[in-house]
C-alpha cells in the first residue's frame, strides 16, 4: 500500500511536489483525518503544546511544510513540532499523504525511537 509514504528516492520528490507551493495560490486544502490514536494522545496536552500541533495540522492541511522538518520515519511522512523539549523531534507527528487527505497517523512527545 502506498498511502504516500516515503522512503527516499522519488519518493521524497514526489511528497514535495505537494508542499511549499507559492503562497496566495487557490490551491485547496489538504482534508486532515486523525486516527484514535492520535487523537487521544493530544488528550492531555497544554494549551500551547495543544496549539503548536493544531498549528502543524493548519501548515499540512495548507501544503505548506516550511519549519516542520519534514523527513521519513518508518514508511510514514513525520512533521516537528515546538515546544515539548529541547532539539528537534521531541513532538513528532507522523502521518501518510493519499489523494489530497493527510492521516495522521501517531503522534509522539519524545524523540521517536524504532
């Protein structure tokens, strides 16, 4: 199964090609659809923990990647989010790209190990 996961190669061009168009542009909106676990894992956030992921839906929703260190994380698309920990990673979204609809698919507040 596809879903849009990367894994290197044309892949990873062909992700892109989804994000960072021009702004102003009439692109639509990406549809975003969370699974339950991702859902119940933002439970218990802060507010602004809370409000950095709903900011990182907006910017993947928009097709707009810039800031989220977008990269591949076993066979999934992963985004970054502020403000849970020092460096890079601490608040990780993990999610597949199919037919203009983004999943999330699980969402994590430690630096994602496999």
């Amino acid at each position: 199964e596809s879903r849009g996961r990367g894994g290197g190669g044309s892949g990873e061009s062909r992700f892109s090609s989804h994000f960072n168009s021009p702004s102003g542009t009439n692109q639509p909106w990406y549809s975003v659809i969370e699974s339950s676990k991702a859902h119940n894992a933002t439970k218990g956030l802060k507010f602004d923990q809370y409000q950095s992921y709903e900011n990182v839906l907006t910017k993947l929703a928009q097709g707009d990647g810039t800031g989220l260190n977008l990269h591949c994380v076993d066979g999934h698309w992963a985004a970054d989010m502020s403000g849970f920990g020092q460096g890079r990673g601490q608040g990780r979204i993990l999610f597949d790209l199919y037919d203009g609809i983004i999943y999330i698919v699980e969402v994590f507040f430690k630096h994602y190990k496999k």
